[in-house]
C-alpha cells in the first residue's frame, strides 16, 4: 500500500509527492536500514509541517493521542506495525495490558484509546485496560466522544506485576488477567 498525501493545495506539493513515489524504493530501503539500527516505536507520531513547497518534520511525539485519527485505509499497516513491536517485546504474546495516561475525562483521548486496542486486537492480541488512578477503585464503563464504550479495570500490584482481578460487570465476567506485556 502506497501512502498518499492528502491536502487542499494541488500546486508544488504534487510534484514533492511524485518525486517521493518514485523515489519511494529508495525511501524504503534507507529507512529499513535505519530501524535495523534503532527500531523506532510503533505507537510514535511524527508531526509534519507543509509550507507548500516543502514537507518537514517538526515534532515527534513518543506517546501520541491520535490513533482515532488514522486514515482507515492504513489500519492493516499500524496492524503490522504492531505485530512486529509486540513481537519484538515477546514473541508468544497473547495478552496485552493497555494503561493510558490518567485524566480520562477527555473523550478524544479515550477516542484514541478506544482504537488503540482495536489494532492491537487486529494484530492477534487479546487487550484490556488497566488504570493507576487511584479514583478507578472498581470497573468503570467510560464513553468516548463519539459513544464508543471504554472499560477501564484499576489495576492490583502482586509482587512485581500489574494484573487485573476477576469481576463480573454490567452482566459480563472478565476473568483474572495477566498480560504478556504492558
């Protein structure tokens, strides 16, 4: 699959966009080299500046709250993505503990949450969400700005590992949960 750039303009970008598609096997096998030296996260953003003439890098964000803003065509790459970073961590993984940052009360972020666990689902996962906060005492059925549901389970310490007690909620039971990796 062939990322294309979308934006409103249609004068010089069109021709940085072509000499990037033709230069596109070049482009890939550089950056295959690059992350057999440093392999870069899969959950990494990288914002990008276009001053019409050129296309530049100018942030790059370890923890991104934009996976709800993926373009969907390109679901199956962020899948892979994931598949190979998991990989990487443990080969044999088969649950994985999502903990996201604390203030769930921005429905945009629980949006990107929301699809966080989608692609990793999608990778082969099986995922839940755990929280730190000291105010999730129990299992809490959050909503995202767009009515998509969140549960987020508070997390129990045994020894040196986070895990997730058994409950039954809203009539559903989820078992006692130790992940692979968090």
């Amino acid at each position: 699959m062939v990322p294309h750039l979308t934006t409103a303009l249609s004068g010089p970008l069109v021709s940085l966009e072509k000499r990037m598609l033709e230069a596109m096997p070049d482009i890939e096998h550089w950056f295959r080299g690059q992350w057999q030296e440093v392999a870069a996260p899969f959950y990494a953003s990288v914002d990008l500046r276009n001053a019409g003439f050129k296309l530049a890098p100018v942030d790059t964000n370890l923890f991104p709250g934009g996976f709800n803003n993926l373009n969907p065509e390109f679901l199956s790459l962020a899948v892979q993505a994931a598949q190979v970073a998991v990989e990487k961590i443990c080969p044999d993984a088969r649950r994985l503990l999502l903990i996201p940052e604390n203030h769930t009360r921005n429905t945009y972020y629980l949006r990107n949450v929301v699809e966080l666990c989608h692609i990793l689902k999608a990778a082969g996962m099986e995922v839940r969400v755990g929280s730190l906060s000291p105010e999730i005492t129990e299992v809490a059925r959050l909503e995202t700005h767009d009515g998509l549901p969140l549960i987020l389970e508070p997390l129990v310490r045994e020894k040196n590992r986070l895990k997730l007690q058994a409950v039954t909620f809203e009539g559903v039971d989820y078992p006692a949960f130790d992940s692979c990796a968090i």
